[in-house]
C-alpha cells in the first residue's frame, strides 16, 4: 500500500496537472491540501486539453476527489469547473467529490482586496493571481474566516458576512479607495452557491482515514511550487500557504506516518510568473526559444512566464524541505535542439561559492549562477517511451541532475499528452 505526495520544486506550473493525471490510475483517492484557483493543472487525454484549478487532477481517472480543508476555495469558480466537466462527460457527482467542511471560502471582499493591496503597493507588488488567496489565508490565521461548515448553517452565515462586510467595506473604501461590497448581494449569491455545494461537504479526514484503513491509495496532489512556500519560499514573492509534502498532512487531516513516498515535479528548465528573484533567469534568445517552444503562458492568467535553465540549488533545497524520495521531470522535449545545455550547480556571492539557498532576498538577488555545461541533441524525443532509447546526451542531462540532487529520476516527460512519458520508477509500484 502506497500514499503518494506530489509536489511542485520550483515556483509552480512543473506539470503537476500531467504527472498527478497519469499517477491517478494507480490511486484510489486524489487530494488536494492547499492553495485554491491561483493553481491552473492541464492534463492532456487523447489529445483534449483540460485545465483544472480547484478540482483534483484525479478526477479524469474516475478517482474520488477531495478538496482538502487546507484549501481556499471560491464556489462560483467551484460551481463552474463542476459544470465544466460535467459537459465533457465526467462523472462530478458528491460520489465522486468530496469538499472539507473546514474549507475556507473565498469571498467578494477578499478578491477585490488582492486587487487594491496589488494596486496600491505598484512599486512592491507581488504579481499575485488576483483571486483572493492571499486575503482568504489572513482571514483565516486572524480567525475571522468562514468556512463551509459555516456557509451550512444559513443564519450564522448571513450574520458573519455583514460582521464581515462592514469591516472590509471600511479598508476597501477609507484605506484603498476603492467600491464596497454589498452584504446583501453576497448573502443572497453564497445561498444559492451552499444549495448546490451542501451535497459534497463532509468530513474528508475520517472520509480519507476510513479508506486507508480499507486499504485504498491515497494521491496528494500540491499546487503551486516549493519555492512559492509561505514560510520556504523567496518571502515576500510567495502565495500564501505552505506549497511543501508536510502540509499534506495539515491540509488533510492525515497523519504524517500514512505518507509512503514524495515525488518532486521538476521542469527540465525553470519558469516562473509574477514579481521575485529567479537567479538562472534568461534574457537572451535561448530564453525566448525555450518560452516559444515550452509554450510558457499561465494555464490561470495567461502571463508570461519567465525561463530559465534548470537550478539544482533550489532542486536540492526541495529535496530536503519535501523528503522527495524522486523526481519527475517534466518538459524535456522542449530542450530538444539547443546546441548547449546549462546546469546551474551552485550560486556565486560576492565572489563565493553557495550551495544552499539564501533565505535573505538581498544576498538571493544577487548571486550569479555557476554552470555547468552539457552538449544538447538535436533528435525529437516526444516519441521516445523508455530510458534505454533516450540520446545518449539526453541521458547525461538526467544523470547528471541525478547525482547533483542525490536523488533518482523516476519519471520522465516528453509531451503534453498522459501516455508521452517514460517511467522508470512507479511509486505506487513500492
Ligand atoms: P502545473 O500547474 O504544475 O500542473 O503545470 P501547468 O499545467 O500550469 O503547466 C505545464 C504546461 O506544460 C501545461 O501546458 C502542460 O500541458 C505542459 N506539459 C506538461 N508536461 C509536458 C512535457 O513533458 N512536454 C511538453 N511539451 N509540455 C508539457
Ligand atoms: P500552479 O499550481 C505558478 C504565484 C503568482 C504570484 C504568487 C502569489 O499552477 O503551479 P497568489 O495569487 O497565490 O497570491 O500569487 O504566486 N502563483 C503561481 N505561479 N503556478 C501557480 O500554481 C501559482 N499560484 C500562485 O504568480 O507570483
Ligand atoms: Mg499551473
């Protein structure tokens, strides 16, 4: 029996979305721990393409779905991803998805407060996905949250939401110059949303218990990256929750001795959107090249994202803050062509050598990459299905993250497409 953490290493959109797809039909059960809609996962069935940004990557492998309490979730965005994949012929039933009735809900108030903070601070901003994570997760750490358990009972709803609404009315408009919301608007709109919801609400963490007690496979599925952690990341250009294999727990109700192996989900590259330091950052063509080829737009909001080469300073800090006992590494068709392929092995800091990576944003954005440099190939390598048949300087690259990260590469990705992968190692396999 295997309960298996995924996790994102680098700053998000590694191709969780994919590699969760593909590990699912080994599971019975899919859970998702924390963030909420800033997260866009894509899968590729058959050649259709599907985004999800609440609902488990599970759910098109026919698994049970959760929606853990570590969540943030919006329900109107909820309701229509349920709509969404209910027309492409999924089963979305309260069968199939369950939500934690200690969710927390993402409210008006809080995505016209991602947008103000955002506006407000133009100089210092954080490139946030602007739909409310952040305020949601304050809301919740300063206990002033409502939940799902919360939008069940209709009376104490409609009491926090006014509580709510005229504190959040008084910053919007006094601090920030911006429109109010109105309590009545959100009461009426939230009743509707709990009429359709209340079927899925439940206990995950007895729901999640009981399965592994039968001996049903558990998939956490994390969204966003490593370096994106609240409290690992490059703070202050983060989301607001923890991104690393420890919150599977938290986010769950799940105790920490249920996990059996963290697969960390690696781009062959780096990417990454929004505001914050990025030391293998490219601004040249190879850069452009690797953005054109990778397709390297926002599955959420449709940024550009930034590229550059594979960093294995922040592979090994994710190595030790996730326990990731392999890799998979994602995209490595898009490296197909490139003359030369760098690796940065370690950072330079004032003309010193660092091998871990800096805490202090000052010192971060200044170190300078130390590559190493490895041939590329020139062969297309999205129809490759086994490690054995893989360009010999393909094989190098791998290897070579391998020994620079101590740790093995049990999954490669070579397209899009559920079936364009090569697995060496299935965690679900023991
Ligand atoms: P996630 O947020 O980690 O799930 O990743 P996203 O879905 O935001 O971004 C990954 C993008 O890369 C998606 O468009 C995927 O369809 C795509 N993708 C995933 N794996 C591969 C791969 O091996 N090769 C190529 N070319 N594209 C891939
Ligand atoms: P997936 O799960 C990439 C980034 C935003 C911004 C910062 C804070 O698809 O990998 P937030 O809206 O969370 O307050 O934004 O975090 N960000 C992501 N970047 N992939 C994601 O999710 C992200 N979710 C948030 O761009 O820099
Ligand atoms: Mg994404």
């Amino acid at each position: 029996m295997a309960n298996i953490v995924i996790v994102g290493t680098q700053w998000g959109d590694e191709g969780k979305g994919k590699i969760v797809d593909l590990l699912a039909e080994y599971a019975d059960i899919v859970v998702r721990f924390q963030g909420g809609n800033n997260a866009g996962h894509t899968m590729v069935v058959d050649g259709e393409e599907f985004i999800s940004h609440l609902v488990p990557s599970g759910i098109l492998q026919g698994k049970t779905c959760v929606i853990g309490n570590g969540m943030v979730v919006d329900p109107e965005v909820l309701i229509s991803e349920i709509d969404y994949l209910i027309e492409k012929g999924i089963d979305v039933s309260p069968e199939r998805l369950k939500i934690s009735e200690k969710a927390h809900l993402i409210m008006p108030y809080h995505k016209k407060l991602d947008a103000a903070k955002e506006e407000a601070s133009r100089k210092q901003r954080i490139g946030t996905t602007g739909r409310g994570i952040g305020p949601c997760y304050e809301d919740k750490a300063s206990r002033r949250g409502i939940r799902f358990i919360g939008l069940l009972d209709a009376g104490g709803f409609a009491e926090k939401v006014r509580t709510a609404a005229e504190e959040k009315n008084f910053f919007l408009t006094q601090f920030y110059s911006s429109d109010a919301v109105s309590a009545d608007e959100i009461i009426s709109s939230y009743g509707g949303y709990r009429d359709r919801l209340a079927p899925y609400v439940t206990d995950i963490s007895v729901f999640i218990d009981r399965g592994v007690r039968e001996g049903r496979q558990v998939l956490f599925e994390g969204a966003q990256g490593t370096h994106l952690d609240i409290d690992h990341g490059t703070y202050p250009y983060v989301t607001s929750s923890n991104t690393v294999s420890g919150n599977a727990c938290c986010g769950t109700g799940m105790g920490p001795k249920q996990i059996t192996d963290v697969t960390g989900i690696a781009k062959a590259y780096t990417t990454r959107v929004g505001q914050g330091p990025f030391p293998t950052e490219l601004f040249d063509e190879t850069g452009e090249q690797i953005q054109k080829k990778g397709a390297e737009f926002g599955a959420t909001t449709g940024r550009r994202r930034r590229c550059g080469w594979i960093d294995t300073v922040i592979l090994r800090n994710a190595v030790r803050l996730n326990s990731l006992t392999g890799f998979a590494i994602t995209k490595l068709d898009v490296l197909g062509g490139l003359e030369e392929i760098k690796i940065c092995t370690a950072y330079k800091y004032q003309g010193k050598p660092i091998s871990e990576f800096p805490a202090d944003l000052n010192v971060l954005s200044r170190c300078e990459p130390v590559y190493e440099s490895l041939p590329g190939w020139r062969e297309d390598i999205s129809n490759i299905r086994r490690f054995e048949d893989l360009p010999e300087n393909t094989k190098n690259f791998l290897k070579r993250i391998e020994a620079l990260t101590e740790t093995p590469v049990d999954i490669v990705s070579v397209g899009p497409g559920r079936n364009e992968t090569i697995v060496m190692k299935n965690p679900f396999a023991g």
